[in-house]
C-alpha cells in the first residue's frame, strides 16, 4: 500500500469517528424539552431553515461562479455551502455573546436536515454548472450514507438522554475527549493528503470567495431572524460554519479523496473559522451584553431581550470539535 493510499484509509476511517462522536453528543446534550422550546417558534425555524438550506447554497453557488473557480475549488465551495450544522457554530455563538441554547438547537436541526439535503442539492448544482464529465455524486449511496453516521447517532443520543440523562451525561464525556482530537486528525490527514495543493492555494481566489462567502452568511443569519440581539447573534454565528463530515465523505465517496479538492474544502474551511472566530467576538464587543467582572464569554448567557437564557454546560453546545 502507497503512502497516499495508507493516508486515504486513515482518513476515511477518522472521518467515520468525528461524525458519529460529533452526532451522538449533540443527542447526548439535546433534550425535547429544548427542542420544544425553540421549535415553537415557527417563523424563526422556517427562517433559519430557508437561509441554512436554500440561500446558503445558493450563496456560494454564486460566488463560485462569480470568481471563476477552477473546477476542484467550485466542487469544494459547493459541497461546502449546502451543507450547513457545524458543531464549531455554538462556539461562534458564544464568542458573540448570543443565546447559545438557541444557537445550538438550531444547528443541530441543521445538520440533521442537511443529512437529507446534503447530496440531492450538491448533486443539482453540480450538474447544472456543467462542471465536465463525473462531476456528480451518487445520491443515493451519499444519503444512506449520511443518514447512518449522522441522523442514527443523534436519534440514539436523544433517546439515551431522555431515558437515562445520567448515563448520557458520562458518555458525553467520553464523546467530548474523542470529537476534539478526531477533527484535528481528520484535518491532519487532509493537509498530509494535500498539501502541495494547499500552498498553491495561497493568493487564490477560493480563500477570498471562502471569506466573503462567511460573511454574507452571517449578515444573512442576523437579519433574516427574529428577536433582539441575542437571537439574531445565534442564528448568524451557526450560519458560516459548514457541517464538514458530509463534505469530506462527498469527498470520499464520490471523488477518491481527490488531493485538490481536498485541498481547497480544507482551505475553505480554515476561512470559516477565522471570519467566525474574528466577527463573533467583535460583534459581542460592539452590540451584545456586558460581561459582569470575571464572567467567561463560554458560561450563561444574559438574554437582554427577554429569550430563554442559555447556559453552555446543559446544551449541545460542546458537541463543537
């Protein structure tokens, strides 16, 4: 076996653990009293769910077109933004300052419904952009796919946490000491796997459409919204990050883990992180509520708007690898 195909294995193998660690801890943390909770507020789920789903896609089908992206970065930055949920999300959230109940609710329903969107929307956009010859994806193998590392693990989670919270609380433990070390591998292994296209992405046009793609996502997630700020900060921060399991066993399974379109989604994804990591805080400084002295940005969460208060240790929000 080659260097190339021995990273390739571990790759895929890594992958299957982050998701379903990731999945079954966002059930471990989720409640259906929480879920009631925000799922009562229709407007805000139809309005949150049409920017995750229909907007986000087309946002960065947009902008793909618009830069011109070279064949390998337009699949990336599609496979990237139709599928919305990233863990990393509540902690944008809590970086801004926002409800982070809220926050994390939504996007675990984000990337469980994503599970069933994920790969017929791709598949549409790819086909229709006329990108060359097996510039598709099996839809049908990428669904059961997806479904069965994400949607089986957090349906198994919220269970268990609804039967036996204790046990779903240790377990979690367990789930948090693996999803962190597991997503790192996962990258790892994606840059080992290509690097060299990754430095040759440096200066190109994927890491600026990668970083306005962030922000008209975040803008997009605070105005179509509800609420005072404290919402508002929730449903943008969850919408830059991309739910970056499905995108990588697209990768997988429908191009051979590709080295070039490996390189830009992990590019790509390095871009989300730094525009939420950077605008989430500034936009707690400039609009969300003061910190009492000595309170961590990570703990409860004032609710100047009247919403639900949040509190970090008792919502999905450390589901986040």
């Amino acid at each position: 076996m080659e260097v190339q195909e021995l990273i390739g294995a571990l790759f895929n193998i890594v992958l299957v653990v982050m998701i379903v660690a990731t999945m079954v801890s966002a059930g471990f943390t989720t409640t259906f009293a929480m879920l009631g909770a925000v799922l009562s507020r229709v407007v805000l789920v139809v309005l949150v769910l049409a920017t995750g789903l229909a907007i986000r896609p087309l946002v960065g089908w947009g902008l793909a077109e618009l830069f011109s992206l070279r064949t390998e970065a337009y699949i990336a930055m599609i496979l990237l933004a139709v599928v919305p949920g990233a863990p990393l999300g509540v902690k944008f959230v809590m970086g801004a300052r926002g409800d982070v109940t809220t926050g994390a609710v939504f996007q675990v329903l984000l990337a469980v419904v994503g599970s069933f969107t994920f790969a017929p929307t791709a598949n549409f956009i790819l086909e229709t952009a006329d990108l060359g010859e097996g510039v598709d994806l099996p839809v049908g193998d990428l669904l059961r796919t997806i479904v069965f590392l994400q949607v089986l693990p957090f349906v198994v989670g919220l269970l268990i946490r609804h039967f036996n919270e204790q046990s779903a609380l240790e377990w979690n433990g367990f789930a948090q000491k693996v999803i962190g070390p597991s997503f790192l591998a996962v990258v790892a292994l994606g840059v080992l796997g290509s690097w060299q296209m990754i430095v040759d992405l440096i200066g190109d046009r994927v890491i600026l459409a990668g970083a306005i793609f962030s922000l008209i996502m975040i803008a997009a997630g605070y105005f179509l919204s509800q609420g005072g700020y404290s919402t508002r900060a929730a449903t943008a921060m969850i919408q830059p990050g991309s739910n970056s399991g499905p995108s990588f066993a697209a990768v997988a399974i429908a191009f051979d883990n590709d080295p070039a379109i490996l390189g830009a989604v992990t590019a790509i994804l390095f871009m989300q992180i730094i525009v939420g990591g950077v605008v989430g805080p500034w936009l707690g400084s400039q609009f969300g509520p003061e910190l009492e002295e000595g309170e961590a940005g990570e703990g409860a969460v004032v609710d100047v708007t009247g919403d639900q208060a949040a509190s970090a240790e008792s919502s999905p929000a450390d589901a986040g690898a």
